[in-house]
C-alpha cells in the first residue's frame, strides 16, 4: 500500500515537472528551460510580448524570426504554448508564402527518321 502511494506522488511530481510553459507567461529562464529554446529565441519571444501577447501560434511564428512551422511542431512537442493550446501541424498560414513553381509542358521529340536497311 505504501509503495502504491508513494509511487503515485513520484508520478504526480513527474507530470508536473514536465508542465507545459506557455509562451505568454514565461518568463525567460522558463522560455530557456525548453530544448530548442535559447538566449537568443527567449530574448526575441519577450521583446515581442511586451509589445502584445501572442493570439495563437500564426502570431507567434509570424513575429518572431527563427520560428516556422517545423520549428514551431518541436517546441510544442517540447511543452511550449500558446494560449494554452499546443501547435496543430496545418494550422499556420503564411502571409507570404512563395507560389507553387509552375510547370512549363515540354513538347515530345520528334520521331527519329527510321534508318534504312
């Protein structure tokens, strides 16, 4: 009974050192507490709260550089949030997202000339 106990605190004390940190409350040694996270990111993702909290993940890919999607899917994998919410793959729209190249259709060779015998 003891041992059911106690592992069951141990748990409750692992899950909650592994808390999620959300981007809007963090504070810097929070932010740098995530793998992925460092110096530069934490001091880039405060400069940009100050000036407004972030809405979702689109605001916070869009207004800190260093940040896309794939970077954004492994932060989050990481216990970063927003809001929150953890990042849905999809969910983020670029604004300037380059157009699809297009395709350009190449006419088939012409036939070569069947060699006579």
């Amino acid at each position: 009974m003891i041992k059911k106990t106690l592992a069951t605190l141990l748990a409750l004390f692992a899950a909650a050192a592994f808390a999620a940190v959300d981007v809007n409350d963090a504070s810097v040694a929070d932010l740098d507490s995530i793998k992925g996270i460092g110096p530069g990111t934490s001091s880039k993702i405060v400069e940009q709260r100050q000036a407004a909290k972030f809405k979702d993940w689109d605001d916070l890919v869009q207004r800190v550089s260093g940040i896309g999607d794939k970077r954004a899917a492994k932060l989050s994998a990481e216990g970063l949030t927003v809001n929150g919410a953890a990042f849905k793959a999809g969910a983020v729209v670029k604004a300037l997202a380059k157009p699809a190249p297009t395709t350009v259709p190449v006419k088939p060779a012409a036939p070569a000339a069947a060699a006579k015998p």
